[in-house]
C-alpha cells in the first residue's frame, strides 16, 4: 500500500470515471469497489468508492455527491514521450464534454483537469540557452495542445 493516495470526488460517476481513466493508460486497472451497506449514508449496493492505480500510482474515486466540485488548484500532468502520446490523451481527455483549456492544461468531461507534457518541453525550458528557453515558452503560451515540432522550431528561432 502506498504511503499518500490522491483521492477524487465525484457525484456519482466514480466508478465511471475510474474505468474510464484506467482505459486510457496501458499500466492500469481497477483495484477495488466498495459499495454502501445497509448503514449507509447511500443506497445500499451503490458504489461508494473505487480505489485504481494509472501507470503504478493509486487513486481512489469517491461517490461523495454534489457539493464539491474539482478546480484548477489540482490537475494530474502526463508525461508524454511523443506527440502521438501527447494527441492520444489529448484526444481522449477532451473528448464527450472535455475542454481545451492552455499550455497544454485541459479539463475531461468530469470537470478534472490535467497537463499533457511533453517531455521536450521539460527539455527544451531547463535548456542553458535562456534565450531559446524563452522563446519555447512564448510558444507554449501561445498554444493549447502543446505541438513538440513547434516547440523546436520556436527554442531553434525558426
């Protein structure tokens, strides 16, 4: 069992949003379901929480209703090797209601938001060259989904 696990509040699309999650990344599966008994608060046999783990780190969704809702003050970031890593969640997390938000941030139909980061980008900021850092970041803020070839282009000032 892992020291700290994220948990995620939903209002009653928990187990939905596990298996969707858990579709997406190739190391992942649901761990667990645990449903409301007799004592309740909820209708017994209705999912209370869903414990999942997406590529080897453990999150649980929980059916805790309609009072709170996810804001940008949390996100998950995805580290991407390729953009063709970078299109696929994009694609998929933006997909049935998801909404592109900036720099490479965006919301899926559930309202959580999250950065889908290539790993160039990590590179090409941390680069000595401060100029070419900078130039990669006007570029990055001038896009939504982040392009890693435009990226390059705009750090090579091109």
């Amino acid at each position: 069992m892992q020291k700290i696990t994220t948990n995620l509040w939903f209002d009653g699309q928990a187990e939905e949003a596990a298996a969707f999650y858990t579709s997406l990344f190739e190391d992942a599966r649901i761990l667990g379901v645990e449903r409301f008994t007799d004592a309740g608060p909820g209708e017994p046999g209705s999912v209370v929480t869903v414990t999942f783990q997406l590529a080897g780190q453990e999150f649980v969704a929980i059916n805790g209703g309609p009072e709170f809702t996810f804001t940008e003050a949390i996100s998950l970031s995805v580290d991407c090797e390729t953009q063709e890593e970078v299109d696929r969640y994009w694609a998929a997390l933006t997909a049935d209601g998801g909404e592109e938000v900036q720099c490479g941030w965006l919301k899926d139909k559930y309202g959580l938001s999250w950065q889908i980061v290539p790993r160039a980008l990590v590179e090409l900021l941390a680069s000595s060259d401060r100029e070419a850092a900078t130039r990669a970041t006007r570029a990055m803020l001038e896009m939504k989904k982040l392009d890693i070839q435009a990226l390059r282009d705009a750090a090579a000032g091109l």
